[in-house]
C-alpha cells in the first residue's frame, strides 16, 4: 500500500468520525496527500525509514509552516504558523505525513479537554466521557483509529493521562530530550513532547525520530542518539518494580486498584519482583506544580498581546486599551486563572512564601524518586486515580479536576520520564492506564518494560 492510499484511507476515517468526536481542530487533506505523495517518492528512491509515508496527528501546540496552529485558544484562532516547530521538522525530514492538528485544552491547561476554544473532544470509549487532557485530541484520533499515531505535550500529565483515560500508551521523555523549539510554551521548566500510540513498540519508532538535540531550545540536550526499540524483546527476570506506598494508600479508585493488582500479577509472573518503596513528598506534587506551572505561564503567555499575531480586539481607545480587551477577549476563564495565580506568586511579598518555597519543595520531590531509584529499576502505579470522569462533572471544580495529575505531576518536577500502557477497563468499561517510571534516560529500559506485558 502507498502513503497516498493508507493517508486517505484515515483521512476518510477523519471524516467519518471527527465531526461527532472532535479530535481535530485542522485538517487539510491536499496538504496531507503532497506529503504522502512526495513520502511514496522518498520509499521509490529508497530513501525509506520506518516512519517514511506514516501519517501522524500534530497536537495543535506544535507550529507547522502554513498550519492553522491555535493551542486550542481563541487567541490564536487566527495564526497561520509562518515556521516549523523542531519535532515538525524532524518529522518531515524522514518523510512522515501530517494527517491533521488535534484539539486540546487551551495553551494545554486542563485534563478533560474541555477548556479549549474550539469545544471538548469525546471519549472514543464512552461518549458521555471525556477524553483526558491536555492532548485530548491526540489521544482520541488514536484510541478511534483516525491516525496511527499522534504527538502530545506533558506539562503535569498531558500525555499519560489522556493516554490512560482513553485506552492507549504514551510516553513523556526525559527533560530535555525533545525540542521544545516551536511547541508553544506553557511551563517551560516542565514541558516535554512525546508520542502517543497503540503500543510501546511505535512509541519506540517514534522516539527515534522526535529526541535529537536543537541549538535552538536552550534547555535541549546534547546526547549520543540511541535505538529505543533495542531493548524491546528483553526478558523480565530479575526486575525490580517499585511500588510507592503512598500511591496506594488512598484516592485511588477501587476498580484502578483491581486493574492496576492485575497488571502486576502479570509481571510478577514474568519474574519481576515488586518492592515497596516511599515517595514522603508526593503530596506535594500538586500544590508545587499550581504555583510552579502558573507562575511560569504567566510570563510566557505575556506575549499574547494582539500586537504582532494572534486575536486583537475590534475597537479599543490607546495601546493599553487594546492589550486588556485583546487578552480579556482572547483567553479562556482557565488560562486567566493560571496568569493570575501566577502573577500573584511571583509579585513582591508574595515570591519567597510562595514561588522560592515551591522551587526547594520541587528539589525534595525530586530526591525522593532519586532515593527510591537506589532499590528499583522501574516504579509503578496507576496513571490516573479514577476512570475517565463524565463531561461536565468536574468542570465547574478546578482543584477537583487538578487531582487528575496526582500521580503524574512530581514526574514532571523532577524531569524523569514516565508513561502510560493500558491495562484493563474499570467502572463502565472505561479504560485504565498503568504508570511507569523511569530513571533519567531510561526511556528505553521503560519501553522493555512495557512492551513484555503488551
Ligand atoms: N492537567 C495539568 C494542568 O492543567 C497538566 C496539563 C499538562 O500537562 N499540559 O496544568
């Protein structure tokens, strides 16, 4: 089968399921089947590698030349990229196919998909449920085979929780590891690409092709490139599993826990052994990541000012006039709320209490995985403390729905790099995700790991 045929065939796929599940936001058919026609050229000539002539969906934060890329904001309903994001350009040097920009939750504040401009996504499980967030959309176009794969961001779990939520794997690597040049920014100390797909093993095949050094995103790191796939095949024995007490002590729903014992049992069979281990400051992971992240947001969204791109007010008196109706117009009730937060723990008074408290917090949190990596190769636990919730539900809650990210936050604030597999299904037959956490670069030992139970 060429590119051409099978990028048709999903964009039909596309077609047929978008307009109820709204996984994307964009899609340009004749630009998907240029690139499936020049892949198909590539594959002729045999300049093929694995991913040559695949298509896969762009979360809507990565800007694509020529793309529509709104980060699920009104802000930027408007903004034709005039430039490819890094992990864009990797993506089209070996020829993959850009099959569509998917929906998420706007400048990917949220876990539930439902605060983007451009409406919530469905679960393709369970209509009445939402997808998980941030990258929603992604996680939607693959559970409901409209792509075979799709990439994501993980800022407190944007990838591992849709991921779970909607029955697939995804992986957040290691900071560093994946050009943040291009990916629009939100936390920049915690925002990492990474790919979503049905199984570890394309996980590994698009690794290969989203980790690379950029000169261009200060914090990219300069590594020896390695084959994510190579460890795929190994047997288990011998594994130790990590299994932090405080994950399963409480807040987990039962049928996560049921799920999540099985999955377990399973590697115990394959001669892994699991040791309890301790996380002390795991609590805070969530009240460190919402002065973190916001305080962070806040500064990078200040560009959002109707000046040089993106939404500007229709009528206003002077400049000021124009940035306050512009960005009282442009962003969500969300995405204010984090620039409030935000510029609250950062003024003066507030700094020392609030935003240098976090960082020392943020340090012990990330000791506690360093300590507990002394006595594990892996740690594992649900991604998710419930099944996907219904839409609506937790809407109307922020700190209801900040506890989505329980257990994938510290992740985060500690630059390790986690993922979700699926596992089972729980209440209403909704998916469950299994978390797995690896040591620093360990991406492909996690993969190993999770392949052997797939
Ligand atoms: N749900 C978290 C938040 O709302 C994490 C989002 C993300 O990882 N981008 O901030």
């Amino acid at each position: 089968i060429s590119s051409a045929e099978l990028t048709g065939e999903f964009l039909k796929r596309v077609k047929t399921l978008n307009p109820e599940y709204n996984a994307f936001i964009t899609i340009n058919e004749e630009v998907s089947l240029a690139q499936a026609r020049i892949a198909d050229g590539m594959i002729a000539s045999g300049q093929a590698s694995p991913l040559t002539g695949i298509p896969i969906a762009q979360k809507d934060i990565f800007c694509a030349k020529g793309w529509l890329t709104t980060c699920g904001s009104k802000m930027l309903s408007n903004f034709i990229s005039p430039y490819d994001a890094g992990v864009i350009e990797r993506f089209n040097q070996i020829g993959a196919v850009n099959i569509g920009k998917t929906n998420m939750d706007e400048f990917a504040m949220g876990s539930s998909n439902e605060t983007s401009f451009y409406g919530p996504v469905r679960n393709p499980w369970d209509v009445l449920a939402v997808p998980g967030g941030s990258s929603g959309g992604a996680a939607c176009a693959v559970a409901a085979r409209m792509t075979p794969a799709a990439t994501g961001t993980d800022t407190g779990g944007s990838i591992r929780q849709p991921a779970a939520l909607c029955g697939i794997s995804g992986i957040k690597p290691t900071y560093g590891l994946v050009s943040r040049y291009g990916m629009i920014a939100f936390a920049s100390s915690l925002d990492q690409g990474g790919p979503m797909a049905k199984s570890a093993e394309d996980l590994a095949m698009l690794l290969n092709v989203m980790v690379g050094f950029d000169a261009r995103d200060s914090t990219s790191l300069q590594r020896e490139s390695e084959d994510y796939a190579r460890h795929l095949e190994k047997p288990l024995a011998g594994l130790r599993i990590g299994l932090p007490k405080e994950y399963f002590a409480k807040g987990m729903s039962r049928d996560v826990e049921c799920a999540v014992e099985e999955a377990l049992e399973e590697y115990r069979r394959q001669g892994a052994e699991t040791v309890e281990i301790s996380l002390p400051n795991s609590r805070l992971a969530i009240p460190v990541y919402y002065v973190l992240a916001p305080a962070e947001a806040s500064s990078n969204l200040s560009r959002f000012d109707g000046v040089r791109y993106g939404y500007r007010t229709k009528s206003y008196r002077d400049l000021g006039d124009m940035y306050r109706k512009s960005r009282a117009e442009g962003f969500g009730t969300e995405v204010k709320r984090r620039i409030l937060v935000g510029t609250y723990v950062l003024s003066h008074g507030y700094y020392d209490a609030y935003y240098i408290k976090a960082q020392k917090l943020r340090r012990l949190i990330a000791q506690d995985f360093s300590e507990a990596f002394k006595v594990c190769d892996v740690i594992m636990g649900p991604t998710s403390p419930t099944v996907a919730f219904d839409l609506g539900e937790r809407s109307s809650d922020p700190i209801q729905m900040y506890l989505s990210d329980i257990y994938t936050s510290g992740v985060n604030l500690a630059g390790l790099p986690g993922m979700s597999i699926p596992v089972g299904f729980g209440s209403k037959n909704r998916p469950v995700g299994l978390h797995i956490i690896g040591n620093y670069f360990n991406e492909a030992q996690m993969l190993n790991v999770a392949h052997q139970y797939q």
